[in-house]
C-alpha cells in the first residue's frame, strides 16, 4: 500500500511538472520582448554603425519600424542579427518572433510563414558594376560568360538563374563582400534590391547601375511572422504599419537610414 502511495504521489508530481512547463510555454508567449530576425548587412534597410562612443549598433529604416512595432506593443525590442539564408528559418523554428530584413511575401514564403501588410515598394532591382565596364555590360546578353553576384537565399539568385543562364553565379552571404569582391575585379556584377542598390552606388566611387539590364520588379515589403501567426502579432504589426505610413514616419525613418548609410560608408 505505501509503495501504492507512493506511486501515486509520484505521478501526480510529474503532472504537476508537465502543466507548469505547458503554462511556462504559454507565457512565453506573452514575453515582455519581441525578438526580432534580421541581416544586418543590407543599408539603409538594416546595417552597422559605430554610435559616439564606439559601441556597435544596429540600424536602419527596418529597424526603425521594429523599435515602433515592439513600443506600440509595449515590448522591449531584441534583435538578432545572423546571415539571410537563415532568417526564415529561425521564425519558423520560433526562435525569433518577427523578420524584418527587406523581405518580400513572394508564394513560396507565404506557404511557409504569414505576412503583414506591405510598408515599402521598393525600386527595381539593378545590376551595380563598375564605371569602368558601363560600355560594356549594356545587355543581358553583354554579360554572357560574366560573373554575377548574389546574396544567398535573395530572390536576386532566382531572377539571375532563371533570366541570365549563360552567366556564372557568384552566391554570397553578405552584400559587403559581394561588393568587395566587385571592386577587386573577381566578379563583373552584383545584382541587388533597387533601393540598396542605389545607396552602395551612391557611397562607393567607382560603382555604377548597368545601364540596358533590367530583370525582374521592385520588391513589395512586408513584416513576416511564422505561418498562423500563433503569437497573434500581425494586428497589431498592421496597425502599426498604417499609422506609420498617415503620420509619416515611414518616408522620416527612410530618409534618415539613407543619411546614415552614407556616413557610415565615409
């Protein structure tokens, strides 16, 4: 009877301890943070810079945008800073709460996490080579046998791969080094977002948008959240975005992400 007894008490010892770590999951959910996923390599979306102090910093016009979501949802803002290529991944494995990283609700993302409304159409994507070669790399067709580079898990890969097949892929994780792999001459091309595009040609001497190459349109971005939104984040993110875009702030938060870029590049 007492090994009974004590059988008994044991089980519902492990009940007890099985339900705390279910309400221990369930409050997670309600977690004073919003852990934000990023790649913080990408001006002026999401970038590094040295504050007054010399202490690292990550901004940016996403960036922005998260700080605002996270206030608005009275939740302190983490972020975690890692290579594209395994942004989606991290949301899907619940490891970070919200993607911010110019990403666009292309079919294939949207059967793997949810997104918000879309805050920022960006230009079209542009093929960035340098001045000296803007004779010669004025068609699709000029850069046959060309090295061209992207950012690895980028729809840039995809539209490079489908529209340009007779030249070789340069696949990268970061935008700096596909840059400096531009100017030290070990590619022809690095094929980027319009408007980040448009930030390294603006900041770089030496750097230039073909002229003659257009693949592919300008990105729709959204926030992006894991499939069926399970942390009910998205009305409150939608609102958000649409305050944001009434009362300014988006165009304000673009603006002074581009002015940081480009201080940041001096």
């Amino acid at each position: 009877m007492k090994t009974l007894k004590k059988l008994l008490a044991l089980t519902m010892s492990l009940c007890m301890l099985f339900a705390l770590g279910a309400c221990s999951e369930e409050g997670g959910e309600e977690s004073d943070t919003l852990i934000l996923g990023t790649s913080a390599d990408y001006p002026p979306y999401e970038f590094h810079v040295l504050d007054e102090n010399g202490n690292d910093q990550i901004v940016g016009f996403d960036v922005s945008l998260a700080y605002q979501i996270a206030e608005d949802m009275g939740k302190e803002l983490v972020i975690k800073d890692m290579a594209f290529e395994f942004v989606e991944q991290e949301l899907q494995n619940g490891t970070v709460d919200i993607v911010l990283a110019c990403i666009a609700p292309t079919p294939e993302r949207l059967e793997m996490e949810d997104f918000s409304d879309i805050y920022r159409e960006d230009p079209a994507p542009i093929m960035v080579i340098r001045e000296e070669d803007a004779d010669k790399y004025t068609s699709i067709e000029s850069m046959a046998g060309a090295t061209v580079g992207v950012q690895s898990a980028t729809t840039k890969k995809d539209l490079i791969v489908e529209n340009m097949p007779e030249s070789e892929l340069l696949e990268l994780a970061g935008v700096p080094d596909l840059i400096n792999n531009l100017l030290a001459g070990k590619c022809e091309g690095v094929f980027l977002d319009g408007g980040v595009a448009l930030g390294y040609i603006e900041n770089t001497d030496g750097l230039v948008a073909a002229e003659g190459i257009e693949i592919g349109e300008g990105d729709r971005m959204a926030v992006a959240v894991q499939k069926g939104d399970p942390k009910g984040l998205l009305e409150s993110i939608n609102q958000t975005i649409a305050e944001c875009k009434e009362n300014g702030k988006l165009d304000e938060w673009y603006a002074e992400a581009q002015e940081m870029s480009a201080e940041a590049s001096e």
